[in-house]
C-alpha cells in the first residue's frame, strides 16, 4: 500500500505542482483586490440592490470588512470549488481511471489486496490535498501583511481546513462512486451533481422558510456558514465533515472489494 501511495503521488507531482501555482494565484489576486474595495464603499453598497440569495451566491453580502470579503470571495466561492474540483477529478479517477485505461491489472495482480489499494489511492489523494491546504494558508499569511488584510493566522487557518474537509468529503464520495460503478465520468457527474445541489441549496435556504430550518443539510453550510474565517474553528462541523469523508472511503472499499472488474 505504501508503495502505491507513494507511486501515485510521483505520478501526479507535476499536477500537483500545477494546482498549488494556480491555488496560490487565485489567493493573491483576490487578496489583492481588497485595499481597493476596502477604499470604495460606493462600490459595496452599488450590489445592495441585488436579491439577497444572489448576493449569498456570489459572496456579495458582506464586503465592507476583510473578514467579509475573504469570506465571499475567497472561502465560500474560490476555494471550495477549487478543493472540490481537485477531490472530484481525483477521486473518480482514482479507481475507475485505472479500470477504464486497462492498468488496473497489473495493479491486483500484485499480492495487494483491492482494500488496500483503495487505502493506498484515498491516502495520496488526502496527501496531495494537505499540501495544497498548505500552500494556500501560507498565500494568505504572506499577503496578509503586503495588502493589509489583518486576519489572524488562526482563522485563516480555521477557514481553510473547513474548505479542505469539504473537498476531502466530495473526493471520498467521488472514491466511492468510483469503487462501486467502475465509470469515471459517472463519479464525476454525479459527485458534481451533488456538490453544485448543495451549494444552490445552502445559497438559497436562507431566504426560504421551509428550507431554512433544514439548512444544516447542505455540507457548504458546515464548511462556511459558521463563517470561520471570521469566529474560528468550529470542531463540531469540521468533525462531520471529516467522519463523512471516512465513511464514503470505508464504502469505496467495501463497493470495490464486492464488485467484478472489469
């Protein structure tokens, strides 16, 4: 197991690399549009006139502080869909990929048991998911001080391992299609399906009466509706997000230990 973890993740180094850079980017050119906004209020109170839903959908609700406007623009926008985008693209790939390409008998005809290559591929898939954690905690420390956004390191740590143990959770979902159905695009598709559901829903639900009492369905509200790039850490959601993750890997191998492959 340990050698295919460390296989993939050479594989995949140069993807790797690739999306810190991009991640890394899109931090800083957010970032750096805040003094800018910070300096213009007109421009905050010119999106007041949009419906409420729209402006929790683009992240346009609050922009008149850093905590706010990180918030919108970076930890409830930017970020989740790039952490789910990565755990999606991954973790449908991880098993049906292989399948779908024809390498994966030369991978069980090892003496690897098939729980473990799901182990295997699930741990270099959370690696690689820690490392672009990192690199984007570490964008927003370094231009914290360069565009005076004055955010404590704890809270952008807070906010980041919540969008993280949301992508964690989408890519173990996606694992897990892809253990049990063998199709990469039908992992992708509906793993997508579901994540864009719940953002629509964690969106709109504040503004609907019979769907707010049910927000804390949606996992996005979990991820950032507690706002905690602004109050810090909250253990419960995080701890949910995370032992859902770990659920789906554990049917990812129960799926894939059961099924023919083909």
């Amino acid at each position: 197991m340990r050698e295919l973890t460390l296989f993939t993740l050479r594989r995949d180094a140069r993807s790797l690399i690739v999306w810190c850079l991009s991640a890394i980017a899109l931090i800083v050119l957010i970032v750096a549009f805040w003094p800018a906004i910070r300096d213009n209020p007109s421009l905050t109170k010119s999106f007041s006139g949009l419906s409420p839903s729209l402006q929790q959908a683009f992240g346009l609700a609050d922009l008149g502080t850093a905590e706010g406007y990180l918030n919108g623009q970076l930890y409830s926008t930017a970020l989740p869909l790039l952490f789910i985008a990565f755990g999606i693209g991954h973790g449908s790939r991880a098993i049906a990929g292989e399948e779908e390409a024809g390498t994966i008998d030369l991978v069980l005809a090892t003496p690897l048991r098939r729980r473990d290559m799901v182990a295997g591929k699930a741990i270099a898939i959370l690696t690689a998911m820690v490392v672009i954690a990192i690199a984007c905690w570490l964008s927003v420390l370094i231009s914290d001080p360069i565009f005076d956004v004055s955010i404590s390191a704890g809270n952008v740590a807070a906010a980041t391992a919540a969008v993280f143990a949301l992508g964690l959770l989408y890519a173990a979902l996606a694992l897990a299609l892809s253990g049990g159905t063998g199709s990469r695009s039908l992992s992708i598709a509906v793993a997508s399906g579901l994540a864009v559901a719940g953002f629509l829903y964690t969106s709109i639900a504040p503004f609907v009466p019979a769907l707010d009492r049910h927000l804390n369905l949606s996992p996005f509200q979990h991820a950032y509706g507690h706002e905690p790039i602004a109050n810090g850490v909250d253990w419960g959601d995080l701890a949910l997000l995370t032992g859902l993750a770990i659920a789906f890997a554990v049917v990812a191998v129960a799926l894939f230990d059961r099924r023919d492959v083909h």
